[in-house]
C-alpha cells in the first residue's frame, strides 16, 4: 500500500478516531482515504478488537483501515485487523523497527520536540511520521509556523495533527505543505461523536488549496 501523493497535487485526508460504520461511509463519501481504529483504553473513541475487527472489515476496498496504539503491550499486537499501524505513545526506536516488520508504520511525535521528530524522520521502520500537539488526541492546535523552518527537512512524507477543524485546515496545508492531515476532534458534533457535515466541510477545506478535483483511486494506493 502505497498512499502515494507526494508530488504537490493533492493532501491524503485520515478521519481519526472512528466508532460506527456510518462514519466510514461518511467518510467515504467525503473523500477521504484512511480512517483511524482506536484501541487505546481511556480515550472516548476507544474501539475494542471485536469492534474493530468489524469497522475493518467495513471499509472493504473504499477507505483505508489504520489501528491507533499507544506504548503497546505484546498483547495488542495480536490479531490486528489492519495493515497500516499508527503508534502515537513514547514507542522507541527499536519498538518502531520490530512493529514495521509486520505493519506499515506512522509514528506520531510532539511538534515541540525537535529532537524526537528529527530521529524518526527517515527511521528505516517509518512509513508516515505524523507530528502533533504536545497532547494527542486533545483537540489542541500547535504552532504551526514554528515547525516551518524544520519542515524542508523532513524527508518523510509528512501528517499534520491536533486542532483542525474546516476553518483551520487550508491555512495549515499551505504553511506545512504537508503530504497528508489528520483529524478527530474537529469532525465531532461531541467528544467522540463524528458528524457527517463536519467531515464532508474538512474534507473540501483541506483540499481547497488544489482546487475541487482529486484522484482517490483504489484505497490500495492511498496509504
């Protein structure tokens, strides 16, 4: 799987943090290519393997399925439903590599911390580094123009996360040039309800800045 675009032409949209088969169709009908599976107990949109499995099994051909965990135990990593794995705790270095020989891998790490971003990017383990808020999953918007003068050298194809919304998101796509966004909070009508409106208006935001035509393709190809 391949998520490819890197070339300027568009933005890869992920909807985090999914609960429901209605929000993959959802989704789906948006025009985005990846939805985010929860498996980290304490979070409102947590899923747990039975119920993933399922949402997994829903987004067939449509959509990309991606697990989210957090510092795993060697328990959560049986039977995942998913080829793509994103690890968004204080995972090191050696658990990245251990993970990528079995998944395709995006690490999250804190946009404050320069050093964590500069030893994942380009980690031979690391298909996508996804950079954050100093709190993941808080709904917090971090300082976008202070990652810019590191962007250029980020090597890895590069996700934005925390605080977009549809107002916010074309503002970061133009600063960052990211090759893909990330969204959970921003999509919800309440904390850990998804609404439909809310993804279909970040969907267009986030893609504003190349116009209204894009190519979603096989989901194969989108990851």
């Amino acid at each position: 799987m391949s998520w490819t675009t890197t070339n300027g032409e568009d933005i890869r949209i992920k909807i985090c943090g999914v609960r429901h088969e209605v929000d993959i169709d959802a989704a789906v009908a948006a025009g985005a290519d990846a939805i985010g599976l929860i498996r980290c107990q304490g979070s409102p949109r947590h899923v747990d393997r039975d119920r993933a499995s399922r949402l997994a099994k829903h987004c067939g051909d449509a959509i990309v399925p991606v697990t989210l965990l957090v510092n795993p135990t060697p328990e959560d990593w049986l039977d995942l439903p998913t080829i793509w794995v994103q690890l968004h705790g204080q995972e090191t270095p050696q658990c990245v590599t251990a993970a990528s020989a079995q998944y395709s891998v995006i690490k999250a790490v804190p946009a404050h911390d320069s050093q964590l971003v500069q030893a994942f990017d380009d980690h031979e383990g690391v298909q996508r580094l996804l950079i954050d808020a100093p709190q993941g999953g808080s709904g917090e918007l971090f300082d976008h123009d202070s990652l810019a003068p590191l962007r250029h050298a980020i090597r890895t194809p590069l996700i934005i996360a925390g605080g977009l919304n549809s107002t916010n998101v074309a503002k970061a796509v133009a600063t960052l040039q990211p090759w893909g966004v990330d969204v959970s909070s921003g999509v919800e009508s309440t904390r850990g309800t998804k609404d439909a409106a809310l993804i279909k208006a970040f969907c267009k935001a986030a893609r504003s800045h190349f116009g209204d035509e894009h190519t979603r393709g096989h989901a194969a190809d989108r990851l």
